[in-house]
C-alpha cells in the first residue's frame, strides 16, 4: 500500500548548478534537477520508490514529518 501522506522536502542548490531535492523524513531519499520543478518531480518519483522498496522488503516506513 502506498504511502500517499504529503511529505516534507527540502530543496538547496548543489555545487553543481542542479537544484538537490531531500526528502528528511526517508533516510537517503534524495534526487536532483536541473530545475525546480524538475526536481521536485524526481524526488516525488524517489519517494514512491523509496516506500515501494520498504513495503518489498517488509522495511519500516517512517511516518510523515509536516514541519
């Protein structure tokens, strides 16, 4: 089952000119974009997966952080 809760996701700008997305509440759920839409569409995708993975492998899913 997904995870559909809205999650709390930072953004800052990398070193390399690519705006980083990370999501704090999924240790290691970070993706980046050239954009800042792009990079929130891709950490949207890397959520999913990051939950898809856990729920596979019966991993704990961390709760929705709202800060």
């Amino acid at each position: 089952m997904k995870d559909n809760r809205m999650r709390h996701v930072i953004l800052r700008n990398g070193e390399d000119g690519y705006i980083v997305a990370e999501c704090p509440s999924l240790p290691g759920c970070i993706s980046q974009g050239k954009t800042e839409a792009e990079a929130l569409a891709n950490i949207k995708e890397a959520i999913d997966l990051w939950i898809e993975e856990a729920e596979t492998n019966g991993d704990e899913i961390p709760a929705a952080s709202m800060h």
